[in-house]
C-alpha cells in the first residue's frame, strides 16, 4: 500500500508566470494562477506547479560535478517537428546531435532539461 500520491511536480524557477507559458505551449493545458506560484493543468495527464525561486540557478547538463536533480521525458510522435516547436518557444538545443536517437534533450527556457522523446 502506497504511503501517498504524487500531487504535483513543482519547478523552480525565476519567472513562475513565463516558464508556466512555455509549457502550456508545449504540452496544452491552462495557467492557474500568479505570483510566486503558478499552476499548469495538463489535460488528462499530470499537473506542473513553477514557484518563484530569487536567485535561482539552473542546472548544468551534462556535467558530472553538478546534478541536474530531475528532468522531464515529453513524449511526442515527430521529433523534428516538436524540435522545431520547442525552438521557437525559447527552448536551447544540449544534446540534439545524434538525430538516429528516439530522443533529443534541451533546455526549457529557465535552463531545466527537458527531453523530447520518440517512444
């Protein structure tokens, strides 16, 4: 028996409001919300929370001295063309090279990796 239930990943970040946006742009869903925390329900999947983090930093990838304590895998059916999407949303290429891969990484716009994935 499970001791709870995943309520709801929460992002840090320096700008709640535009880091909620660019995710609703790519994965859909409604903004809830402003200020310091702001609320991205995700039609029929998982909700994202993004809460105000002053002086926040984002993570390294790839770097083996420094975590990049989580990441998310986006499931979509055309890899170039959700690149081309994420690109244009202010999303930054970190590891797209090997285009024979299911899958490319990138940064969201507050520097969190993200994976696009062809699964």
């Amino acid at each position: 028996m499970a001791l709870a239930a995943l309520g709801v990943v929460v992002l840090d970040c320096p700008d709640p409001g535009a880091l909620a946006g660019f995710y609703a742009e790519v994965l859909g869903g409604s903004v809830e919300g402003e200020g310091d925390w702001v609320d991205l329900k995700v039609p029929g999947g998982q909700s994202l929370a993004f809460q105000a983090a002053p002086g926040h930093v984002a993570p390294a990838w790839p770097a083996s001295g420094h975590s990049q304590q989580f990441h998310l895998d986006l499931t979509v059916d055309d890899l170039d063309e959700a690149e081309r999407g994420v690109l244009a949303l202010g999303a930054k290429p970190l590891d797209t090279g090997d285009r024979s891969r299911g899958w490319r990484v990138y940064a969201d716009p507050a520097g969190h990796p993200f994976c696009l994935c062809r699964c």
